[in-house]
C-alpha cells in the first residue's frame, strides 16, 4: 500500500510538471493584482479533497491511509482520507 501511495504521489507531481510557454506582446500599465498565498489543508477523515498539479498530500503519521482517484482526462485527483492523518500542501 506505500508503494501504491508512493506512485501515485509521485505521478500527481509529475502531471503537474508540464512546459508552457508565455510571450509579452506589450506592456501593462496596471501591474497584476498579488495572488493569495497557498494555504494548507489538515485533511478531516472521509471528506473528500481535490488535489491540482504541484499539490502535495503529506502524511503526519506513518499509519495515514488515503484513497486517490484520478482520471487521464482531467488535471485534478480526488483524495479522501481513510485513517490517520494528512495535510495538503497547496502549490
């Protein structure tokens, strides 16, 4: 079961890491407003949580078990903690 949470951990953080490319074709002249910083989640047994690329789920005990659902067509997973306890680290 680590391995699995180990995996799928690892693969949400590699969906997140994707190449984009921006360009600047003019300047602004009203700089963009400043984007609220991330804030963690202490996940609540049974409630579930999306998770995005680039977000971590961390477990703070080593008994946590958690349940992750993702489908290929989508950016976001479903988790739902079954026991112990996690925090999601917003990215």
């Amino acid at each position: 079961m680590k391995q699995i949470f180990i995996f799928m951990t690892t693969a949400m953080l590699l969906v997140g890491c994707g190449g984009g490319s921006s360009s600047n074709s003019g300047s602004s002249t009203t700089p963009a407003p400043e984007p609220e910083p991330p804030s963690d989640i202490v996940m609540v047994t049974s409630q579930p949580y999306t998770v995005f690329p680039g977000d971590q789920v961390v477990k703070t005990v080593p008994e946590a078990l958690v349940h992750i659902s993702h489908s290929d067509e989508q950016n976001e997973s479903t988790v739902v903690l079954l026991e112990g306890n996690a925090t999601i680290i917003r990215q």
